[in-house]
C-alpha cells in the first residue's frame, strides 16, 4: 500500500496492521520454491526454470511486503493516531494558577460536613474508585489505590474550587476535548476524602469505598471503621 493512501485506507480509531496481500503471496512463494527444488534434485524436466521463478517470486513479495513496514514506520501515522485516540494528557501547574486567578474564593466558604456530601455525590456519579492488589508487582513495587472524579472540561474551576478546598491535593488531567479528571493518588489525600465521605454514600459504591478503607487498614495499620449506607431523609441533609 503507498503512502499517499495508506492514510485514507485507516477507518477505525486502533491501530491495527492494514489488510496485506504479502504474507499470503509470500507463502505462495515459499511453498512453490520448495516444491521446484524438491523436484529439481530428483532431475524432473523445467524443475530449474520453476525454481528461478518461485525464487523471484519470493524475493519480489518480501521486497513489497518490506517496503509497506518501512512506510508504515516512517509515515505520520503514530502522530496522526495519537490524535485520534486523544490519549489523556496532564494540565500544566501554569494553567491551573492561571484560571485560580479568576475564580472567587468566597465562594469556597462551606463547611467540611457540606463538601463531604458533595464529594460523596460526585464519586457516586462518574467518579472511580481505584483499588490495586494489597500484594506487590514484579517489580517490588506497592500500587497506590486512586480517587477520580471525571466531568466536562467546562466544569476545571469546579474542581479547582475543591482542590483548593482540600488544601491543594491531587492533580489534573485532560482527555480529549472535553474530558477533565481530577485525581487523587497520594495516601494523605485518599485519607483526607475517606474521613470527608466517610457514612455518606447512598449507593453500592459505598461497598467499593469499604473495599478501599480495608486496603489502607491492611496496606498503611489504620483503624477506619467501615462506612454505613447513608439512608437518612434527603430534605435533612440535601
């Protein structure tokens, strides 16, 4: 395939090895060249003109097969992929101090027992909670559990509000065009939300929040209780 259409012939967002003729016809090749010598070291008539021409046909099928790797190596097609995918990237320290310039912090002014409702509702929503294996990898390493909190990329200074609020913790990502998360990967941080929501979640996720109290009472010897489902009036505490 040549260069000029290899960018077109890419219809799906993965990077998968465009449908190739070569290998087929090189094993085409590969066979008919041991037939013709077989049958050329037992004295068969024409075996030899047979062999030369498997022999070209072989050569001329790697050559074509070689030089559609060779352009799949050095043609733009790893950028223009990584575009496609729109592989998450990190939001600069800059822009973060960039856009706290503009928010009002008044408006951060409510109490711990609030924020903790509020955090509690966006981890419920699209928020993740990220618990790795309590045992270590291959590499010796112990994984650190996670806190994601996903939304749209026009709520930042939401999120830069709560950062704030929570005393500068976790980091920023940007995925895509209009995906932001918020993550939270530091034990001191995992702890500081864990004592914020602790006992007000109202859905399953409070057993995968159980799930990561357990991992840090077991992984760091802290004695957290477990979190009771919160299944108090919404009209109290909304």
């Amino acid at each position: 395939m040549l260069n000029l259409n290899r960018s077109n012939f890419q219809a799906h967002p993965f990077h998968l090895v465009s449908p190739s003729p070569w290998p087929l016809y090189t094993s085409i090749s590969l066979l008919s060249l041991t037939t013709s010598a077989v049958l050329s070291f037992h004295g068969f008539a024409y075996a030899g003109n047979n062999l030369i021409m498997s022999l070209t046909s072989l050569v001329l099928s790697m050559s074509f097969w070689f030089r559609d790797i060779i352009a799949e190596g050095t043609t733009n097609l790893f950028n223009s992929l990584f575009h496609t995918l729109k592989i998450a990237r990190a939001i600069s320290k800059e822009d973060i101090d960039n856009l706290k310039l503009n928010i009002i912090q008044d408006t951060i002014n409510f109490t711990d027992n609030q924020l903790g409702y509020f955090l509690a509702g966006l981890i419920e929503g699209d928020g993740h909670i990220s618990i790795p294996s309590k045992g270590k990898t291959t590499l010796n390493r112990i994984l650190n559990s996670r806190i994601v909190f996903t939304g749209h990329i026009n709520n930042i200074e939401m999120y830069i509000l709560l950062q704030t609020r929570l005393g500068g913790i976790g980091r920023f990502q940007h995925s895509g065009n209009n995906v932001i998360r918020y993550i939270i990967g530091d034990n001191k941080g995992i702890l500081k939300i864990i004592e914020l929501v602790h006992g007000k979640f109202r859905t399953p996720k409070n057993i995968t929040f159980n799930y990561l109290i357990e991992f840090f009472n077991f992984k760091y010897n802290h004695n957290i209780p477990n979190s009771p489902l919160d299944l108090s009036d919404f009209g109290n505490n909304s």
